[in-house]
C-alpha cells in the first residue's frame, strides 16, 4: 500500500484518526500535525484532503512513497501518485 505523509498548520485531536483514513497524528513543536500511514489508493488520499480543507486546515506538505509488492516485498520505487508537495515554500520538490 502507498505510504503517504501530510502536514498541515495547527493540532489535530487524535481522536480523528480514524476519520482520517486511520492514519497516525503527531504534533510538532511549530504547532502542526503530521499525519502518516497507508492509504488504499489515490481516491483515500483525496478523501483526506477534502476532509482536511473542509476542517479549515492550511496544507503544508504532501510526500507519496512507492507500493510494494506483497508477494515478493519489492518496492518498485514508483512516486505515488504523484510529485511531493510542499506548500509552505510555494514550491514542488
């Protein structure tokens, strides 16, 4: 399954993991939460974010990593689904 890391500005109560795809909230000492974990497909992930801009929350980076195969556990090193964003610089990396 994809891995996905998204920051936005401001706390998140953990209790909203699992409205949130089920992924892991942690705090930062700049006031902002970064949420980590597996999504199914890039159709979760857009259901994250709309949630996550329905709540008022600024984004301030997404990184995608690879799938790997579960039968033989090979990455394929392939971006998913696409380039990492990070939105506090205005700029893609």
């Amino acid at each position: 399954m994809p891995q996905v890391e998204i920051r936005v500005r401001g706390r998140i109560d953990e209790q909203w993991s699992d409205w949130l795809g089920g992924l892991t909230l942690e705090h930062t000492d700049q006031d902002e939460t970064l949420l980590s974990g597996a999504l199914l497909d890039q159709s979760a992930l857009y259901g994250v974010l709309t949630k996550l801009r329905d709540l008022g929350l600024s984004l301030l980076a997404v990184k995608c990593e690879g799938t790997e195969d579960s039968e033989s556990g090979v990455g394929d090193n392939t971006p998913w689904p696409g380039p990492d964003v990070d939105f506090s610089s205005g700029h893609l990396e």
